[in-house]
C-alpha cells in the first residue's frame, strides 16, 4: 500500500510539474517565490533589528508576488486566485502609499498610541 502510494504521488508530481510544464506554470512559479521572498525579507530584518519590524521591502515582494499571482490566476481563469490577491493587492499597494506620505514620520503602533 505505501508503495502504490509513493507511485501515485510521484505520478502525479510528474504530470503537474513536468509533463504540464509551459510558460504560465512557469510564471506562477515565479511569483509564488517572489511572494515567498517576503517572508525571508521580513524575518532578516526583524532578527537584525531584534524584534518584529516589516520593512519596506517586505510591501514591494508582496505587491510584486501578488500582482504576478493574480495576473497568472487571470490568465489560467481561476476564480479563487483573482479574488484573492485582488484584494490583496490593493491592500499592499495601499500600504505603500500610506507609508510613502508618512515618510520620514515615526510609524504609529499600539505601544506608540498608548504611551
């Protein structure tokens, strides 16, 4: 059984990621590890800075990633992907518009406001 298993999940690895291999999956790829970055971005700035911070780069991968992903969830005419980083997407480049005017403005938090 664990056997039939291992075949069946190797089959199916081929058939999407090789035997369907084209541009679009291509792309996709791409934005998913663009999107990804973000993480590793935000994660090296918060160990360098010693505690949680989200850096400007940390909006750019997202609204990068983001947009690439809904243009792929657009070409392939997937529903979820387009709603999804729709939204999304406004809300990234949002922030990045938010965090340009205040420039040079200490960023609000919840410890900022309650002290």
């Amino acid at each position: 059984m664990l056997i039939q298993f291992g075949q069946a999940l190797s089959a199916y690895f081929y058939e999407v990621f090789v035997a369907k291999f084209d541009f679009w999956l291509a792309f996709g790829l791409i934005a998913q590890l663009l999107f990804t970055a973000r993480f590793l971005v935000q994660w090296i700035s918060s160990e360098r800075a010693g505690q949680s911070v989200v850096p400007m780069a940390f909006w750019f991968f997202s609204m990068g990633g983001g947009l690439m992903t809904l243009i792929y969830g657009l070409a392939k005419r997937e529903p979820v992907i387009i709603i999804g980083q729709g939204l999304a997407t406004l809300i990234y480049i949002r922030n990045i518009m938010l965090i340009m005017k205040n420039r040079g403005r200490a960023s609000k938090t919840i410890d900022n406001r309650a002290s």
